[in-house]
C-alpha cells in the first residue's frame, strides 16, 4: 500500500509536459468557451477578465505544475524562482538581442518587402490598434513561460528536440482555435476553414522548431523565447501582411536551415 501511495505522488525532479500540454488547451479551451457564452466582444467587461485567464493559461498550469513538485528542482525550487530565471533579461547574452531583432525583421519584413517589390505594390507599413500591439507583446511574451521554459525543457528530455517542438507546435495550434470563433479576434477575421486558416495553424507549426532552436543555442535562457514572441507579435501588428505562401515559405526555409545548422542539437534529446 505505502508503494502505491507514493507511486502515485509527483515525480521529484521531473518535469510534467505531457500533463502542461492537455492541461493547458483544456484551461484555455473552457474559459474562452465561458468568454464565447457570454455574448460579449473579448474585450468587454467583464468578458474580458475571462479572456485575459484564458490567454494566461500557460503561464498559470506551468506554475501549478511546478506548485505541485511536476519540475526540475535543481532549475528552480519555487514557481516564483522559476519565473525570476525565466523572465529575466541579465540571463540572455548582449549578441542574442542583435540575433532575435534580425530573425524578427527577416521573417515579418522580409515577406512584405518581398511582396512589394516583386508581386504588388503596396505599404510596408500598417500598424494596428495600439491594444492589439499591446497584446501580442505582453501575452505572446508570457505564452512562453509555459510553452518552451516548461513544456520544451521537459518534452525534449524525453524525446530528439525536433520531435519535442513539433508537438508542442501542434498542442500550441490546437490552443489557438477557438479564437477564430470569438468576434473581434484577428483570427476570426481570417475565417474558419480558409487558406488563411489553414496557413495560420501551418505556420505556428513550422515556426515551433525556431523557438526549439533559440531556446537550446542559447544555452537555455528562456527569456529568449520570451523576447522573440514578443518581438515577433509587434512586427506583425507593425507590419503590413504578406500573402501567406510567402511568409510560410521563408519561415520554412528559415527553420530548415537553423535545424541543419545544428542539426546534432535537434536530433537529440536534452539532458
């Protein structure tokens, strides 16, 4: 009996990304669902305090693990510590700024311009509400608590870090639908079921093996991955958009080559 029992309480020292993943699309899923219900626009009162406990999930299942003993107690010994490390910028090396603000500008600049010079003439520029340039920065940085400081660090301990980023990009996609059935939300301007649709969930895919990518050749800083969401959601709020074959494209061709970069890196798992 005293075996079961303490089969049965969290694995000291180990990360939990399995129960991160579920958890959090289940979070997110429910309270954007009670958001929907409401009737309201995501960003009325009160309907807006369920969207912003939606779009924290997760950070907030990713300290809950932690709370419950589900991380590496020799990373962090208390959630508060772990997001000390994590959204500390002294942890990140002066030429990873310069390295992130250029992969930024290649992957949203480089389409537009692309586009401008090549296909049609139009604006580089078309920035959005100053509401939305706030969101994806401030809650783009925090998705990253969750989605790579807690689910890649565990998931690729157990599988090669390419697997790992792949399936988090899936759970990561999968997080983000319900959105395009919420009025208001820039995905539900992209429709359900559409080419933009479809490119949208495709990207967020391709793009997860670049954030696997920044997070390991880095040395495991996190606030790398904090900096390059954050910094990319302000380049597509600042930027005009690019037709999506093009964006998804350089994204591809980006993350094929960061991958072959390091290519005995990403094949392996991470201890």
């Amino acid at each position: 009996m005293r075996y079961i029992l303490d089969r049965d309480k969290p694995a000291g020292n180990k990360p939990a990304p399995w129960k991160f993943l579920f958890g959090t699309v289940v979070w997110t899923w429910l309270f954007l669902s009670l958001t929907f219900l409401t009737g309201q626009n995501y960003l009325q009162f009160p309907t807006v305090l369920l969207s912003i406990t939606a779009g924290l999930g997760p950070l907030f299942i990713s300290v809950i693990l932690i709370k419950l003993g589900y991380w590496d107690q020799k990373l962090d010994k208390t959630p508060l510590k772990f997001l000390a490390r994590v959204l500390s910028p002294l942890n990140l090396k002066i030429n990873w700024y310069f390295n992130v603000i250029m992969l930024v500008l290649i992957l949203r600049l480089g389409p537009v311009i692309f586009n401008t010079l090549f296909l049609e003439s139009g604006k580089i520029f078309n920035p959005g509400p100053i509401i939305f340039i706030l969101i994806g920065i401030i809650f783009g940085g925090l998705e990253e608590i969750g989605w790579r400081a807690y689910a890649l660090e565990g998931l690729q301990r157990q599988l090669p870090v390419i697997i790992a980023s792949l399936i988090i990009g899936i759970f990561w996609a999968l997080w983000h639908l319900p959105l395009f059935f919420m009025e208001g939300t820039y995905q539900a301007q992209l429709g359900v079921g559409t080419l933009s649709f479809w490119a949208f969930h495709i990207g967020i895919i391709v793009g997860s093996p670049i954030y696997a990518w920044l997070y390991n050749k880095c040395g495991r800083v996190a606030f790398v991955v904090v900096l390059y969401h954050a910094l990319g959601n302000l380049g597509g709020e600042l930027f005009a958009d690019a037709p999506a074959c093009i964006s998804i494209g350089l994204e591809m061709i980006v993350a094929l080559i960061l991958i072959a970069s390091s290519w005995e890196l990403m094949k392996n798992e991470v201890r």
